[in-house]
C-alpha cells in the first residue's frame, strides 16, 4: 500500500527538521516543539498537520517574524532544475510555507522575497495567496514581473497563485477585481514552453470559465487574434475542457 502524503509528515519528521533549524540558531526551544507536536502529529489529517508544525515553529522559535525567515533562507537547500520535484524533494518544505501563510501577510516585503526563493526549491503558491488578497494591486504588479522571470519555477508561481480556485485553498477573486493585470500575466506565459506553466495557465482559464465567461473568451479571442503557437493552442484547449459540462 502506498504511502499517504500526510505519513510524510510524522515525529521522524519532526527530529529532522528539529535537528535541521537548532544548527542556525540557539533561539529553537526543541523541547517546546516536540512537546506541541509530537503527542499529536500522527492523529491528524495533512492539513492539520502542516499547521501543526508551523504553530509549533512560532512557538519554538525566540525570533520575531523578519528573523526566523533568515533562519528558514539558510535550511532551504539548493534549487531543483525545472518544474519537476516539489513534491518529491521539496515537500519536505510545506510547514514552512504554511508558516509564511499564517504569519507573513504583515510583512509583504520580506514575505514576497522569501516566496520567491522557496518556490525554486518547492512551491509558494498557497504562502502568497493572503499577501494577494491583502495587498492586490502591489502582488500583481511584482507578479507581472515574475511573469518574465528566467527560472521555470517562478513563472510557474506567478500563474499558479492566482488562480481563482487553487485546490485546497479559499476562492481568490483578484483576478476578476484586477483583471488587466492578470491577464497581461497570463499572456506573458501562452507561449511558454514549460508544460507545468503550461497547465497553470489552463487551469486559471478553466478557473475563470466557471466565473466570468466574459472574461474567459475575451483573454482567447485576444490570443487568437495572433498566431497562435501549438503552447498557446494546448493551452486553450486544456483550459476550455470543461465548457460542455457547465
């Protein structure tokens, strides 16, 4: 039987990401932590488990927010090659994303920048949903330029957290409240040639069918104005797949 998502994250879990944060920093109370974790880890369902650590984290940690991120940038480890392996190597690094996510919206700045780095190791999509919602117009427009960005993994970011219904997250309506500027990201990624940014892509225009058709058919009667290349076109189809079944 295969082993669930959720059994990745148990007390040899916990030991290890222990050991990992008390070699940069003396402020990591290892007895707090395992004593809000441990008793408990195994009980609970992926989610709660991810908040979990990352409660835990906040309480263990002597560092006000700015601080323990410097910590987090020193165990991230090196960045993976393309779009592949966030959830085969990476996925070690979501209870510190979940921490990013329940601590980091007063802190755009820093909390930006450290999304931008865990995205090339994993996957920052759910950490920078409350920074979108809190600060829209300034997320989109660093977005934009991440749109842009040489490595894979950001662009794919750029994309992927905006999508309206990103699975396990809360509906995100930015990109309906701003719609020029998301669909400008969007262009900026039809003809990539990376297929997860490719299917990002598609999902947001699925996301966006379900909506505001409007809008769906003004971004790929736009797109169709040009021609188009086969990414775009992949994407269009992957992205209208489920209009005969609204």
């Amino acid at each position: 039987m295969a082993k669930k998502l959720k059994d990745y994250y148990d007390i040899e879990y916990l030991e290890k990401l222990a050991d990992l944060i008390i070699k940069h920093t003396e402020n990591f109370n290892k007895k707090t932590f395992f004593e809000l974790t441990k008793n408990s880890i195994e009980n609970l369902e992926f989610n709660q488990r991810q908040e979990l650590i990352a409660k835990g984290l906040y309480n263990s940690i002597n560092f006000n927010y700015e601080n323990t991120i410097l910590i987090f940038y020193k165990i991230l480890g090196p960045e993976l090659r393309g779009n592949s392996g966030a959830f085969s190597e990476g996925w070690w690094l979501w209870p510190i994303g979940k921490y990013v996510e329940l601590y980091g919206v007063n802190y755009f700045e820093i909390s930006v920048n450290f999304s931008k780095e865990l995205t090339k190791r994993f996957t920052s999509e759910y950490c920078m949903r409350p920074l979108i919602k809190r600060y829209p117009e300034e997320s989109l427009k660093i977005l934009l330029d991440w749109s842009l960005d040489v490595n894979e993994r950001v662009r794919r970011l750029s994309s992927e957290c905006l999508r309206i219904r990103l699975p396990w997250a809360k509906k995100l309506y930015t990109a309906l409240e701003y719609f020029d500027l998301y669909f400008q990201i969007l262009t900026n990624l039809k003809d990539d040639k990376d297929k997860y940014i490719q299917k990002s892509v598609a999902n947001n225009l699925n996301d966006l069918y379900k909506e505001d058709q409007d809008k769906f058919y003004k971004i790929i009667e736009k797109w169709r104005e040009e021609t188009m290349s086969k990414e775009c076109e992949w994407i269009i189809k992957h992205g209208s797949r489920n209009i005969k079944k609204i």
